[in-house]
C-alpha cells in the first residue's frame, strides 16, 4: 500500500473511528465489484459514513494526500461506475437513509443512500409518488440514481432522474459543503450545477442530499397488453401512440425471446408472439377509460392481433409477469450477460429492431431485445458462454455494433445505465458523430475546477 493511502485510513480511523472503517480483505471483497460485468478492483478502504460531516473529513483527508475516492450507493451501476480501478477509499453512503416528505410544497427530501424504493414508499404514505422508477429501485440509492441519471418504466411520461431533482447537498474534494439549486418548482440562480451533477458518475464530489419535486398518485391506472406477430409493427405502434399525444405512464416492449425466456424459467402462463407491449395508462376515473380505449385503438389499427386490458391489481400483475421476470430470466438462462441501453428518436424505432435483429443472426448469438420504447431506450441483452470458444468475442462485438446502431441512427449509446468503465469508446464514437468531439476535453476542464487533484472516481467517462 502506497504511504499517502496508509496515512489517510489512519487519519480516517482517527477522525471517524475504527468501526466506519473497513480494511480487511473479506469486508473489501464486495466492493470490489458491482452488480454486472467483468470489471474488478480492489480497493483500500471502504468508509461507512453516517452524516455529511463524515463526508467531510473523508473528502478532506482523501484530497490533502491525493487518495483516490469513489462514492457509492446500492453498487448496481452496470457500467462498472463503482470499481475502484486506482484502489483507494470507497465512501458507502448506505448507511444515510432518512427521508422527509412535504405534501404542501410537493417535495421529498432524502438523503443520498435511501433506496429509490424506500423515497417512494414514504411518499405514497402521504398519497404521493416519485416518479422515475429504476428496475433496480430496492436497491438503488438516491445518489447513485443522480449521478446515473437513472430512469425507469414511467420514463416514457416522466423522464429520468434529471426531470425531478430540484436541489442537492454536495461536498467536493477538500471538504467543502455546497447546496446547489433551490427546493422550488421555478427560480433562477445562476448556472445550473444542480444538472452538472446529474449523470457526473461521482467524478466531481458526493451527493449527500437531495429534494425532489413528487407527483400526487393517479386515481386510476389501466394496464393494457398488446400482442403482436412482428416486431416491427408493434414498434411503429408505439410511435403512433407518441405521435397522438396519448402519453401514457409506460409503454414497454418485449420480443419473442424475452417472453420466451421468462416463460421458461419461471414456468408462467404468459402468451408469446413476436412482440408484446406492455402499456399503463393513468389518470382520473373518467379520463383513464377512454385514454386506455384511445391507446387500445391505435394498437390495432396497427397490427395488434390480440389485446388486454384491466385495472384488477392481480389481473396487472399478470399481465406484467413477462417485463418483471425478463433481466432475472436472461441471467439465469446465460452463463454471462450484457445488457445494452441505447436509446435512439422514435421514428427510428422500427429501423433499430430490425438492425438489432441483424446483429444478433450476424453474431450467432442469444439475445432477447426489450426496453423502455416509449421513449426509444432499449434494452437487448445479450448472453454468452465464456466457455464456448469464441462467443465472449463475438458477443463484445455485437455490444460494439449495437452502440453504432445508436449512434447511427441519431441516438445515444446510453439512454440510463450510463457510461463507467464500459462505454468510453461507444460514447467517444457518439460524440464526434454528433458534432460533440469537444464535449470530453470541455468535462476534463470542468472536473479540475471542482477537482484539481483528480481524486474523484478516476477513469470513470474516460476521466
Ligand atoms: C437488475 C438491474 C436493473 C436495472 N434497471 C435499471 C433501470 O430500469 N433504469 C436505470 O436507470 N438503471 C437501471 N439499472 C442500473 C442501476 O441500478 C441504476 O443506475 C441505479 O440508479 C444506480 O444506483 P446505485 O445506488 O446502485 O448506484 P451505484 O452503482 O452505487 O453508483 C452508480 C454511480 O453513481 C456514483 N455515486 C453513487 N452514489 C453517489 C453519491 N452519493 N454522490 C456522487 N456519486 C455517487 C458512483 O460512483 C457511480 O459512478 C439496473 C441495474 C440492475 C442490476
């Protein structure tokens, strides 16, 4: 171990206690890696703080002896956001949990490592909800959502992370505590640094607070499901239903494979086709009828060969059997999987299916494609066997290629899961196809201002 990082665990132990210190190697071990991938690093220390002020002295310590620090959630990043590459200290905010909720300013107040679920739990007490709603919510944390901007199922109506944090509690590196933004719905404050933490995968300092503007619960929701015997049709349908203005709660797609592979591990009694979408439609008692009639109609006249519909909560929990179970589905029927997050316009969405199609007949490879359509982002998760000659190769090159269709068709490498370790070179590709070559070396400049020493989560953007 270098000497700075052994003076900073015995300024650390000193500081915060022995106990929110970790340096064993078997409490190391789990930080070492993240929910998926290939990427591990051990780091040197983990440290559970417990308040912003153990952020602090964590972030004073860490900068004054250049030891790099990595802030981390729930660690579901699927991008590798979390591995510490260079060693150093990880800051597990886990431990930060509390939550605030204010019904008459319409906002929630939560520390940085309260689950996604546990915010929206507390709203609903109050008949409130926060809506961006990552699968992961159970475990991921509100400052690992901001800083990946995630999104989820409703972001086909609400968007991701980034559409409803109005204010957060940072400290940067040497200790500073800053509150960027303001827990009003309109203001204007200067430069908008609220946003520049958003997505920032920790490389500029650590959300320890964050407000949230909430939404109060639909009356009614509809839950509608679609079966189609093409892939393509049901794609241009959920464009149709954009292009009316319909704006349902969610709108997701799955192919043949995804229902297939859900059927086959949980033993469901889901139907299969080509494709499925899965739609919500919400809103009071006499709106939702005739929206969910509305959405209903653009699907057939579409191409929709079989559809249904119902507000019975466990008639919806059917229905949404096959979305719910897919990722769960393709890890255990794959030794190693890949999922993909690109996100591309929606007129573009058909054209994306049917060259995703080709990549995986190209490569030979299982992949069930799904994703959150409605707003373009789609989710092929690719499977390989490491063991199988040549299929890891194959299956990084159908990752390659399935970026390029992203970026070749106006879209984003990443619409949520973000950048880490894994998309440096897909989003370097993005960029200067996009006229944003200058973006990288701009976030270079930007990082020294709010980190000169470059502690931050090294090598995270390339960074
Ligand atoms: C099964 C599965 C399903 C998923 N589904 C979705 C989905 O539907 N939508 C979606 O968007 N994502 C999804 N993800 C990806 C991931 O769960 C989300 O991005 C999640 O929001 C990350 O939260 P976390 O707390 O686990 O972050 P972590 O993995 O702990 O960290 C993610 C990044 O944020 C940084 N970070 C963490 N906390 C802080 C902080 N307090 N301050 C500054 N930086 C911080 C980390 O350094 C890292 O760069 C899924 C992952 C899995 C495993």
């Amino acid at each position: 171990m270098k000497d700075n990082v052994t003076q900073a665990i015995s300024e650390l132990k000193k500081a915060l206690g022995e106990k929110k210190v970790l340096t064993e190697k078997e409490d190391l071990y789990p930080f070492s890696i993240s929910a998926m991938g290939p990427w591990t690093a051990m780091p040197d220390a983990v440290v559970n703080t417990r308040s912003t002020q153990d952020v602090v002295k964590v972030l004073e310590i860490a900068d004054r002896l250049e030891v790099p620090v990595i802030p981390r959630g729930g660690g579901s990043s699927l991008t590798g956001a979390v591995i510490p590459t260079k060693g150093g200290i990880i800051i597990d905010l886990s431990a930060m949990r509390k939550i605030k909720v204010s019904v008459e300013d319409g906002i929630a107040e939560a520390e940085a490592g309260a689950t996604i679920a546990e915010v929206d739990d507390e709203c609903q007490k109050y008949g409130f909800f926060l809506p961006p709603d990552p699968a992961s919510l159970k475990v991921a944390s509100v400052g690992g959502s901001l800083s990946n901007c995630s999104g989820g199922m409703r972001g086909a109506r609400y968007g991701s992370m980034k559409e409803w944090v109005l204010r957060i509690e940072t400290v940067l590196p040497g200790g500073k505590v800053v509150w960027f933004g303001e827990p009003l719905y309109k203001y204007r404050a200067g430069y908008d640094f609220v946003h520049l933490f958003v997505g920032s995968e920790g490389t500029l300092g650590v959300i320890t607070k964050a407000i949230f503007k909430i939404m109060p619960m639909p009356e009614k929701i509809v839950r509608i499901l679609a079966q189609f015997d093409d892939m393509e049709k049901a794609g241009a349908a959920i464009a149709e239903v954009r292009r009316r203005g319909l704006n349902p709660l969610i709108l997701e797609l799955l192919d043949r494979s995804t229902v297939e592979a859900v059927k086959t591990v949980f033993d469901l009694d889901i139907p299969v086709n080509e494709a499925l979408i899965i739609s919500d439609v919400d809103g009071t008692k006499a709106a939702v009828e005739d929206m969910a009639k509305r959405v209903v109609d653009t699907f057939r006249e579409c191409g929709a060969i079989e559809v249904e519909m119902s507000s019975d909560p466990e008639e919806m929990e059917r229905l949404y059997a096959a979305r719910r179970g897919a990722f769960a589905a393709a890890t255990r029927l794959y030794p190693m999987v890949v999922i993909e997050d690109i996100t591309v316009p929606l007129s573009k969405l058909t054209e994306a299916i049917k060259r995703l199609k080709n990549v995986k007949e190209k490569y030979n490879l299982k992949m069930i494609i799904l994703g959150h359509a409605g707003d373009g982002n789609l989710h092929p998760v690719i499977g390989y066997d490491p063991e199988v000659e040549g299929e890891e190769e194959r299956a990084f090159k159908a990752f390659e290629e399935t970026c390029d269709i992203g970026v070749d068709l106006g879209g984003a490498v990443s619409g949520e899961h973000g950048i880490g370790l894994q998309k440096v070179e897909p989003l370097k590709k993005e960029l200067k196809a996009h006229g944003g070559e200058a973006i990288l070396d701009l976030m270079r400049e930007v990082k020294k201002i709010f980190d000169p020493k470059g502690i931050m989560n090294p090598g995270k953007y390339g960074l």
